[in-house]
C-alpha cells in the first residue's frame, strides 16, 4: 500500500493532469524534476507546467524537453501563472520561500518537504 502522502499526491497529480490544471512548481530539485518528467510523459500529459528559477539547470532542461514546461521569472511568478503549487525546497530553505510568496485562496499547496509542519505551511 501507498503512503497517504504519496497517494493524495498522486490523486491531486491525476485530477490537475485531466482538468487542465495548470500546475506550478516552486524549486526544481530531485523531487520536483521526478514529478515533472513523470507527468510529462503520461499519455495525456499537463497542459502547462511552470517552473521555478530555483534549480535552473534542471527546470531549464526541463523545458526544453517537454513543450509544457516553463520556467518563472521568479517563485512568485510561478504561483501567479498555477492553480496547483508543489513546494520542493530544502527544509532549511522552506520557511524563507514560502514568506516571500502570496498564495490565493485558489491555490492547492502540496508539501514535498518531509519535515514541514502543516502550521508553517498554512501560516504562509
């Protein structure tokens, strides 16, 4: 059986995959660039996936694999042009990031650092 956290991730991935959901990443590292390359790749890909500048090498390579794919200007270009956030920093890194951004009542967060308290994250 799957973790809950990596089965709400999968289901929030599969509904935002089928709606045409645009989805937003903020730091592009391991996690993040797994998720994105496996989503570009199922047979009825995202219609627009936007990257951070964090990670540049990789969200650069990114797009230029997958038609998708953009990079941001910045972390909060990427939430101004996303419905769904994925937040894939650094733990050290995550409370500084997610206080620089202006999350909407409309955004869906999904958490892949393992350490964030769920306090901090709705703080932001």
């Amino acid at each position: 059986m799957l973790p809950p956290s990596l089965l709400s991730t999968i289901l929030v991935c599969s509904a935002a995959v089928t709606s045409g959901t645009t989805l937003g990443f903020v730091g592009v590292g391991v996690m993040n660039e797994a998720l994105v390359r496996g989503l570009c790749t199922l047979e009825v890909p995202p219609e627009a996936v936007v990257l951070s500048p964090r990670g540049a090498a990789k969200a650069a390579s990114l797009s230029e694999d997958f038609e998708a794919a953009t990079v941001a200007a910045d972390n909060q270009q990427v939430l101004d042009r996303s419905d769904i956030i994925f937040l894939g920093v650094l733990p050290a890194q995550l409370e500084a990031v997610c206080r620089e951004l202006r999350f909407e009542p409309r955004h869906t967060v999904v958490s892949l650092v393992s350490t964030a308290p769920l306090a901090l994250l709705r703080e932001c």
